[in-house]
C-alpha cells in the first residue's frame, strides 16, 4: 500500500510534537519526501509566513501532494469562569486558524495541480470533553467543521480534506499530563473499551490511509483512532464477560 506514494512530497506541520513526528516518519518510510518546518521556523498563525513557506517548497519540488496539519498550540487547561483570553485566542489561532492557513495556501497548489491529500489533526475532545478544555474542544471541533466545508468546496478538483480525531495518545505530552494527576489515567483507562490507550502509530497509520491516492472518494470525514472510546456507554473497565 505505502508503495504508492512512493516521490510524493509532503508537508507535516508540529513534527517536533508526538502524534506530528509519527506522521512524518510514517511517510518518510512510505518514500515520501517531507517538509517538517520546526514552529520557530513557520508561525502557522502568520498568513505571510505560511504562503511563503508553501512557495518554498513548490520552488524546491514543483509539487505538493499532502498536507498534515498537526501543529498545536500549549493547551489551555483552566476554568471557563477564569480563562484569560489570551489563552482562549492563543489555542483558537493556532489550532484552527493555522490550520486554515496551511489549507489554504497548500490547497491553491494542490487545485493547480488537480490533486491532493490534507488531513488536519482533530480530537475526541470535539465531541466528548473533560472540565477545563474549552480552548482546546473549541478549536477540535471547528477543525472538523473546516474540514468539512473544504472537502466539499475542493473535491471536484481532485483534493480530498479529511480529519483524525485521537482520543487520549500515549506520547510525552500526555505522560507529563499523568504523572501530574495518575487518578486521571486510571479513570481513561477504566472506561475505555481497549483497557489501553491510542499509540502513537495508531494515528500515523491512520493519516497513512488517507494519505494515499486509492482513497480518493473517502472525503471529509472525521476518522476516530479512539478503540471505541467515543460510542461506548459502558462505565468501569470491561472484561468482556459482563
């Protein structure tokens, strides 16, 4: 399958994070050729820094076939009643806005060029939520409501827009979160149907698939790497013997 993408080029924006430096190895292995610009070198939320760095990479390579947007933004874990908005801004702009960016001056490319393959990081945090994320859930769920609205708006023209939507990944950033507050952990795990939580190759093997050219009718959809954990019901750990 990976074969197939063999001399395409990509952009992965947050490849310095966990989930965006597993997409971009992933495609690495699958002969792709990645731009993975580190946030001191591209602010995602600067419109003339973004398509400036898209016009680097098509003078370097004249195409781009995938974008990934992972770039993210330091959560803004607080209390709705108390969270500065510096701190709500900071997420939204980051999280959705830089996202639009990137969609934007990559998709040009990629409509010039009559295809393409983006795939934007959102989050089970868009439909199923802990306190103190608002910031955070807000930003996840405009994503999938961007990513909708460009997969129609682009996919008479060859370029599909779709979404990945991890529930908690095992990654540096979240075992800092766990080994703040372990109850945490022990309470995900407990409802989780998997008794484990997401990897870190779970979600790049999800970006992989729709990365690639034969699932070029699966368009604007948001794909769960989750093991279940948003359609289940269930509320302490299952052994399958209940």
């Amino acid at each position: 399958m990976t074969d197939s993408l063999r001399g395409q080029v990509a952009i992965v924006t947050g490849a310095s994070g966990g989930i965006g430096g597993a997409i971009a190895r992933a495609l690495i292995s699958a002969r792709v050729k990645v731009y993975a610009p580190e946030h001191a070198l591209l602010d995602v939320t600067n419109a003339t820094a973004v398509k400036e760095y898209v016009r680097f990479v098509m003078g370097q390579e004249e195409r781009l076939d995938i974008l990934v947007n992972c770039a993210a933004a330091a959560p803004a874990v607080e209390a709705s009643e108390t969270l500065d908005l510096y701190n709500f801004h900071r997420v939204i702009e980051t999280d959705l806005v830089g996202t639009f960016l990137m969609c934007r001056e990559a998709g040009r490319e990629m409509i010039a060029r009559g295809y393409g393959r983006v795939v934007n990081l959102s989050s089970v945090h868009a439909r199923l939520t802990y306190p103190h994320r608002a910031a955070y859930a807000t930003a996840k769920a405009a994503v999938i409501g961007l990513t909708q609205a460009l997969a129609v708006e682009w996919a008479g023209r060859g370029v599909t827009v779709n979404a990945i939507a991890p529930a908690t990944v095992e990654s540096p950033r979240s075992d800092g979160f766990f080994e703040r507050d372990p109850e945490a952990l022990a309470a995900i795990l407990a409802r989780s149907p998997s008794s484990h939580l997401a990897t870190l190759a779970d979600v790049a093997n999800a970006a992989l698939w729709l990365c690639q050219p034969a699932s070029g009718f699966i368009n604007g959809i948001t794909l769960p790497v989750d093991g279940a954990w948003s359609v289940s019901g269930w509320y302490h750990s299952f052994t399958g013997n209940e």
